[in-house]
C-alpha cells in the first residue's frame, strides 16, 4: 500500500493543487492513501522547520510531501515539493494535473475560509463543556501518580462533567511531566477533559477549583540546626506566600485547597492563609493519614480491622506536636462480652482500661509509625498518604457518610476558645461542601494546654521566617 502525507500552508495554491491531484489518485487507486495536513499561514514556518528537524529533511516551500513506510515501520521517505509530487504521479501512476492557476487561488482562498471556520466551531464546541478545574503541586511526587486514577472519577467529584487536570512541578523536567501526562492519557478515563503541564508559576491555578499541594519536598531536612531551619522554613514561607498571591488572583471563588504532607503541614497551611483574603473555611490541612495510622494502632490491640474503628480525633500541629483523643472513637465487632449486630458499637475508652498505654505507649506508637514505614521499604507512604486526600476529598464534596468525623488543619477563631492566627487540626464533620467544627466534643484543661502550646510554637517558626527576611534585607 502506497500511504503519502500532503503537507502545506492552507492558503496556498500548490497545496489546494496537489490536494485535487491526491484525490484522483486515491479515488481511482485502491492502494493508494493520502493523508493531509492543514497548517495555517502564519503557524507554517515554525511547523515546517520542526517537521524538517525531526526528519533530518530540507524544504523551504509549501507543500511538502512524504511517503509512510506503512509495513516496514521508521521515519517516512521524503519526496519533496508540489513539482517532486507530479513528478512521481506522472512516472508511476501516469496522472497528472492541468489546473489552471486561476482554479489553483480560489481553491486556496476557500480551503483558508474553511480552516478557520473549522476552528471557529471546534474552540465553540470546547466552550459548551466546562470542565473541572484541579491542579498539584509537586506532580512528580509519588503521591501523585497515587492520587490520579481515583481522583479523576465520579466517586471523588461527582459534581463534574469533565476535569481538566494541571500537572505542576517548579523542580521537575518537562520531560518527567510530558511522561505523566501521557500516562494519565492511556488511562482513557471517561471524565478526564485535557492534562496540562508546567514547570514555572506564569499560568499556576489558573480557574483553579480543587488545588492539592503536595510540596512535601520543602520538608525533607535532616539536619535541625538553627541555620538549616530557618533557611527551610524560609523556602517554605516563599513558596507558599507566592501560591497564596496567585490562589487569590487566579482561582475560583469557591476553590477548595488541600495541604499535604508529612511534616510542617500546618505551619505552610499558614502561611498560604496569611497571604490570601479568600475566605479560611476554603483552606485545610489532611491529618486523615494520622486518623487512620491511629485507627490501625488501636484496631491491632483489639484484634479487629481498622475499618471497624472510627471517629478517631487529632488536635493540634499535624505531623509535629499533635495529639490522638480517643473520646468519641468507637469500635464494632469487637469479640468482648457484650456483642450485637454489625451496626452495633462500643466506645473504645470502654473496652481499653489502659490509659497509661492510651497516654504514652499509643501516642508514640502513631508518631513514629510513618518512619517505621520508610525505615522498612525506604519509600514514603505515598499510597496511605493519597488514600487521606481522597477521603477527606470526597467529604467535601458531599459523597460520604454525612455523620463521619474527620480531623482537618483549619483557623479555629470562634471554635473550643483556640487562637484564631495559626491553623490547628481539630474534628469536623462535612455538610453541603462545608466544614463545621463539631461542638459535642470535650476540649479539658490539658488538651487546651497543649493545643495552646502548640499555636505558640508555629508562630515562633512564623517568626523565624520574619526575622530570617529581616536580616537578609
């Protein structure tokens, strides 16, 4: 089978030519396939020349034409110009073209008229759908490519027709990104509208509706000296303060913004919020992993699955100096005296008399549980750490159990007598897209304590960065 590939300006009479004279040929010849690009004016240069490059080709004039070696597979054979093309019609096929140059223009004036109105209807079309609009941040995390399959399905966003997904990594190559991309393409996800990548902030949360930011990269210093510290904290200030300007100037009204992460999660939480005037209630940080990292713990000494335990509560600084209270968790089929069918439930408190393990033991098991992870398969816990973002995702928009509680890192002005200037984690429960801190639960004098000490102790890192700006201008 004879397969060519007619290129050329959609202006130009050689072009409209050889088209006419291409047709004949493959209406008359059953082996014969013509394939025809139509490159605008002003977009054919730039493409001719990449097109050349790619091929190892010369041509400076329109149209170009090739022949594909359809069974032998590699690059296509180049031919030439619009005389090279009659040329071999003439020798192999014994057709030529008597067109008269008068014909020649007015098909090329009416192929351009047709281009354009062609992409006058498809940009129409694309105007009709409105697409979803989630980016993250740090896309060449691991978490990422985690997140991704579910992310993009009616479970998770069931208010969406279609999305529009936005890779960003200020670290990463356009090359990893254009891989994940293509990745996220071969999925054929049915909602799934159209991926984009970037590598800089000119176009960062453009129409932004769902941001999850993933940056826990800023995070990764070993080495805690004050030095190091501050240049990190520093990093995390700059970076964030910049995302909070463009949040408030380019994404939607009603975006919902998600900060992850192993550590430092509140403290870049806060700094998003002091550099945005768009309502706090929009803004939270996951402390889902830690539930269920809790959840686990407890599940283990009571010999049931995680599952069957719930309503587990952090307060405080996720990942740094929180706290697991276990005041409202409940268990289900635990095998004790008192059993019941399988909506039936018990208090944990009622079933664990140890609170000296509840106290020490417990709270240490679950903060060194993610560097036990890591220890053990020199990995993050990327697919626990996707897991939260989805559930917490799925909260806020409405598509789980109404009653579920869940902890988030939000401004808590006006809730359990906390400071209103740092975000903490506390219990919510979700309704109609929105949080709404639980009031049936009990905030004692050690609990206010330590939650107390742990807002002071993200203003003094608040205050590193401040000074550190200081002293460098």
């Amino acid at each position: 089978m004879a397969k060519f590939v007619l290129a050329g300006k959609t202006d130009c009479p050689y072009y409209a030519k050889a088209e006419l004279l291409a047709d004949r040929l493959q209406h008359s010849l059953p082996n014969f396939r013509i394939h025809k690009i139509s490159i605008l004016p002003d977009e054919w240069k730039d493409w001719l020349e990449d097109t050349c490059i790619r091929n190892g080709w010369k041509h400076e004039e329109s149209p170009l034409v090739w022949r594909e070696l359809v069974h032998q597979g590699g690059k296509g054979v180049f031919l030439g110009g619009f005389d090279d093309f009659l040329e071999h019609c003439q020798k192999y096929y014994n057709i030529t073209s008597d067109m008269s140059e008068e014909l020649m223009q007015s098909i090329a004036e009416e192929n351009l008229v047709t281009k354009v109105n062609l992409i006058m209807e498809e940009q129409h079309r694309a105007s009709l759908i409105q697409p979803l609009h989630i980016w993250i941040s740090s896309a060449l995390n691991p978490t990422c490519n985690m997140l991704i399959p579910s992310l993009l399905s009616a479970e998770v966003v069931s208010q969406a027709s279609a999305i529009s997904l936005h890779l960003l990594d200020l670290e990463g190559n356009q090359e990893e990104l254009q891989s994940l991309k293509m990745e996220t393409e071969d999925l054929a996800l049915p909602l799934l509208h159209q991926v984009t990548i970037h590598t800089d902030l000119k176009e960062a949360f453009q129409k932004a509706e769902i941001i999850l930011l993933l940056d826990d990269h800023l995070s990764e210093v070993n080495d805690t000296k004050d030095v190091q510290e501050r240049k990190k904290i520093k990093a995390i200030a700059d970076l964030y303060t910049e995302y909070g300007q463009l949040i408030e100037a380019r994404a939607s009204s009603n975006v919902k913004v998600i900060v992850s992460g192993g550590s430092l999660v509140n403290l870049r939480c806060s700094f998003l919020l002091k550099a945005c005037s768009i309502d706090s209630r929009h803004f939270v940080a996951v402390a889902t992993q830690l539930e269920n990292e809790a959840r686990a713990a407890i599940a283990n000494k009571l010999k049931v699955r995680t599952s069957e335990v719930t309503d587990v509560i952090v307060w405080g600084d996720v990942g740094d100096s929180f706290y697991i209270d276990l005041q409202r968790a409940k268990v289900f089929n635990y095998n004790g005296p008192i059993k019941g069918p399988p909506f039936f439930s018990q208090p944990v408190l009622e079933i664990v008399y140890d609170r000296e393990w509840l106290e020490s033991d417990f709270q240490d098991i679950v903060r060194c549980h993610q560097a036990a992870v890591v220890s053990k398969t020199c990995h993050g816990t990327h697919m626990s750490t996707a897991n939260g973002i989805l559930t917490l995702l799925k909260a806020w928009n409405g598509t789980s159990i109404l009653s579920q509680v869940f902890s988030v890192g939000v401004l808590c002005a006006g809730h359990y007598d906390l400071p209103g200037d740092v975000v903490l984690s506390v219990p919510v429960t979700f309704t109609d897209g929105q949080w709404s801190a639980m009031s049936d639960v009990t905030v004692g004098d050690d609990l206010k304590e330590r939650l107390h000490l742990s807002a002071s102790e993200l203003r003094k890192k608040m205050l590193i960065e401040q000074t550190t700006s200081q002293g460098q201008a």
